[in-house]
C-alpha cells in the first residue's frame, strides 16, 4: 500500500506578499494575526507590503521575530506563549525553513496544553493534539526547505543536539509561493538551500521504506525545475523566472520527502550543522556526492540514480547523476571540503559516532552504513 499526503492549498504568485489580505482569505478565525519570522528577513523589508495590507484590510497583527536559524526550543515556546496571549486567529510562518518551522509548532503549541518536548517524535503530536492548531499561512523566502509542505519542524534542544516534530497537524492550511521574496537571496544561499532540495528530491526517490510513485513524480519534476534553473538562480540574482522555478521545485521536492524520507545524505549532514553550525544546506552539498557513490554500489540505488540521470536528459546511469551533482556544486561554488568550513580530521569520530545515530534518516537509505563506512565517507571529504 502506497499513502501521500500534502498541503491542499497552494497559490504561486510572484508579487503575491502584496496582495496578503487576499491570500489570507477564509483562513483566521478572528481578526488578529502573528506573523513569524526572523530579524534579518524582517530588517530586508520583505514582510512590510504584506503588514501594510492586512493593517488597511483591518486586521491587527501581531509580529513575532525572535526566531533565529536552526530554532532553539526556548523560543519556539516563548513564541507559542506570545501567540496564545495575543489571542492569534492566524498564524503566517514567513521566511526560511527556521521561521516555518517555528510557525508550525507555534500553531499547534498555542492551541494546546502541552510543552515542546512532549512533542518530540513520529506521530506524537497528533496522538497529544486536544484542540486543532491555530490555521497557517505558510510563505517561504528561501528555496531549499520545502517546509511549507512538510509535516517537519527541526528544533534545536541543546549546544549539539536537535529534535524532529513530525506528525500531520504540522501540514499548512495554505501555502504562497512569492518568487520576489527570493529575489535578494545571496548567491551562497541560494546555492546551498537550492542543493538542499535536489538532495531532498534524489533522496525521496530513493527512500527505501515509503517511496512511492507519487513522490517519485514529484521527485522527478523537482529536479527537472531545480537542476535547470540552480546555476542561473546563483548567476543572475534577479531572474525572477529562475527564482520561480527554484522555489516551486523546493516545493515539489518537499512534497516528495514528506512522503518518502530523506536518508544518509541528511544523516551525514546532520552533525556538521550540530558540532559546527555549519547552514544545513551546505552540510548536504557536503557529503552529497560521496553519499551517492557509497550508495551506487547497491543494485537498487543505482538503478534509481541512473533512472533520475535519464529522467533528466543524462547518460542512462548512476555515475552520470553523480557527476551531474558534482558539476552543479562547482558551478555554484558551493565549498567542497570539510577543512573549507574548519572541520578538522580529527573531528571526524565524532561526527561518525554521532552520524550512526540517525536511525530516523538512516533507515531510509538504499544501502546500510556501518560506522566504518561514515567514517570513510567524512575521510573522503576531509
Ligand atoms: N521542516 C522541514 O521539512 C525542514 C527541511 C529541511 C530543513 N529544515 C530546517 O530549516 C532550517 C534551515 O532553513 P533555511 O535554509 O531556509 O534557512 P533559515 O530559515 O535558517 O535562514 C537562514 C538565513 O537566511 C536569511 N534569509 C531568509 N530569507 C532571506 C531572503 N529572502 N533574503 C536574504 N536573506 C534571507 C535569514 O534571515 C537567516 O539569516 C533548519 O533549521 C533546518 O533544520 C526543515
Ligand atoms: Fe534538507
């Protein structure tokens, strides 16, 4: 048995931020909204056409901005507590995977009488859900996540360590895609949140457990859009075509690994961003491609790689994805080596013992990874 599961509602309207009143239409339940985001997408100005429309429509709005990347769970539960206090009939998640990710367990938190921690988990909170959560407008400013379709929010629980919420409440009532919020995206984001999402897009296609035809589909169209459009997005900032396509591929991709999930590349990345802070997007340029070739040695996901490659107008095979992947990282000049980023070789066993660890990701993935075979992968990259 196959399921899929996604937003239902989702305009793509580049310029759409300025016309928020009517894209918020039928959604809130009073007249008072929170906005979520973060200082630097709030000091760019991005939000102000959105808060000049719903003011002049008569809503009051509320602006939460202490969001910061990679969200701290203090803030995500000072964030539910301002949000229930102000009374909120509506929640917008507007900015990156951070702000969205924010948004979603502010939603459901201030509607709830649980903490964040009792969250944690697969299915956890729909088991703790009493009340549905406050709607959700979600309206990314990045091109990488896909958050706004997913069923994920990421929160950062200590110095080194994260958590997942991942459970149907946290699927939007809404989502807008605005090419032009993306237009001021600098080069070295766009590239690695753009590279975040054909990982998600390879990675869903080659989800052992749960890939489907539907997110194969989605997978397939996500890179079709991504891989035509990244190098552009990266050169020429305001290509708003290119932006366009960078954004809704972003999107595709999400749909597809909400469904079917992400594995080893995630798993690998996931300590760099942890130990090192290192953008989570760049963590998978990373290790992508050592990823792909330890992967590639397993009948089926070379198989699935060299489907993608033909999908995509390459040489039928595994090799001419990777090397495709390869080419994409130079052309957006993506950093190529852990030392870039100041990892050390000697950092490497503990990212390995930490890596090892991902089960919820690991499992996913075409071929099993034993320490020793992380470990390789991080050498590989050193
Ligand atoms: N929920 C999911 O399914 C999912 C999937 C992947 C990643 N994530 C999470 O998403 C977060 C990463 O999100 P992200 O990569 O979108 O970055 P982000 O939201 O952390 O933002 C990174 C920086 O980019 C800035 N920024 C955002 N939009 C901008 C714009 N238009 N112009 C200029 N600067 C802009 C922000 O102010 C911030 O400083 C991580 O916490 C990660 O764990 C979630
Ligand atoms: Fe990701």
């Amino acid at each position: 048995m196959h399921t899929f599961r996604t937003v239902s509602d989702i305009r793509i309207e580049p310029g759409g931020t300025s016309r928020l009143d009517a894209h918020v239409s039928g959604l809130p339940s009073n007249k008072r909204i929170a906005v979520v985001t973060d200082k630097g997408v709030r000091s760019l100005g991005l939000l102000d056409p959105g808060l000049a429309a719903l003011q002049d429509a008569g809503y009051s709005v509320m602006v939460f901005d202490d969001v910061v990347a990679d969200p701290p769970e203090a803030i995500v539960e000072a964030g539910a507590r301002a949000v229930r206090e102000f009374g909120a009939g509506l929640v917008i998640g507007f900015g990156g995977g951070s702000p969205m990710d924010a948004a979603k367990v502010i939603a459901f938190l201030a509607a709830n009488n649980v903490s964040l921690p009792e969250i944690y988990g697969v299915d956890v909170a729909a088991q703790k859900q009493e009340r549905p959560r406050l709607p959700l407008l979600l309206i990314p400013t990045t091109s990488g996540t896909g958050s706004e379709v997913t069923n994920v929010a990421i929160i950062t629980t200590g110095e080194s360590s994260k958590a997942a919420v991942v459970s149907d409440p946290l699927y939007a009532d809404r989502v807008l895609l605005d090419a032009d919020l993306t237009l001021g995206l600098p080069a070295a984001i766009t590239a690695a949140t753009g590279i975040d999402a054909m990982v998600h897009a390879i990675e869903a296609y080659t989800s052992v457990h749960r890939k489907n035809p539907i997110s194969d589909a989605l997978a397939l169209s996500a890179l079709r859009k991504l891989r035509g459009a990244i190098v552009r997005a990266v050169d020429t900032p305001d290509d708003v075509e290119a932006r366009n396509d960078m954004l809704i591929g972003a999107m595709l991709a999400g749909q597809a690994f909400s469904n079917a999930p992400v594995g080893a590349v995630h798993g690998l990345a996931y300590p760099l961003g942890g130990f090192f802070h290192v953008p989570h997007g760049l963590s998978n340029a990373l290790v992508l491609t050592e990823v792909m070739k330890f992967n590639a040695e397993e009948e089926r996901a070379d198989r699935w790689y060299a489907e993608i490659a033909t999908d995509l107008g390459l040489k039928p095979s595994a090799t001419a994805m990777i090397d495709e992947m390869v080419r994409i990282k130079y052309a957006t000049k993506v950093p190529q080596r852990l030392a870039d980023v100041n990892i050390k070789d000697s950092d490497i066993p503990m990212m390995a013992d930490d890596a090892v660890l991902k089960e919820r990701v690991l499992r996913n993935n075409p071929r099993p990874l034993t320490l020793a075979n992380i470990t390789e992968i991080y050498e590989a990259i050193a």
